[in-house]
C-alpha cells in the first residue's frame, strides 16, 4: 500500500517532458487531492479504486510505474542478497580454514 502511495506521488512530482504532464499525473493528482491523515485502512484502496475508475488511463500508467520501480526494487534487494551470501560464504571458508590451521598446530604440536 505505501509503494503505491510512494508511487503516486513520484508519478505526480516526476519531470515534464516538452511541457507535457506525465502519463499518471491524473491519477496521482487524484489520489493526492483526495488522501487525508487519519483515512482507514479500507478507505485508501476505495479512494484508489475512484481515482482509477476517473482516470483509467492515467491509472494504467500509474501501475506501469509502480510495476517498473518494483522490478527496480527488486533487482537491487537480489544483488544485495547475493553479495550478502558470497561475504558470508567467504567468511566461512576463511573460518574453516583458520579451524582446519589450528587443528593441524595442535597435532604437530601434539606429536612432539
């Protein structure tokens, strides 16, 4: 629900072309007129649902944003998960090296 408010309003604040409102400016112009402090959990998704049934091409363009900047979000959460996991795959080969050092020490040591 927030990305969608998120989304609306980027939508309504993004840059005009040769003086041209963006293909979503209705909708999110609509949802931001009409969105308040204090609206309900219900209310939100009935005050999108006008806004759409208003502005339906407005709100195609509103939810190809939405959709674009989620793949975005989506792609950058993979390739912060994937450097994640080679750190943390890097850290235990160098944890099980350090062990495996160790436990050789401890049996030349052992075996003078």
């Amino acid at each position: 629900m927030l990305s969608v408010l998120i989304a609306t309003t980027l939508a309504a604040s993004s840059p005009q072309v040769n003086g041209t409102a963006p293909a979503s400016a209705a909708y999110a112009d609509c949802v931001l007129a009409h969105l308040q402090p204090g609206l309900s959990d219900r209310a939100i998704p009935l005050l999108q649902q006008a806004c759409a049934s208003k502005h339906p091409e407005s709100y195609v363009a509103s939810a190809e944003l939405e959709r674009t900047y989620s793949a975005q979000r989506q792609a950058r959460f993979d390739a912060d998960r994937a450097a994640a996991e080679r750190a943390a795959n890097a850290a235990a080969s160098a944890a099980q090296a350090a062990a495996e050092r160790e436990a050789a020490r401890a049996q030349g040591a052992k075996a003078k």
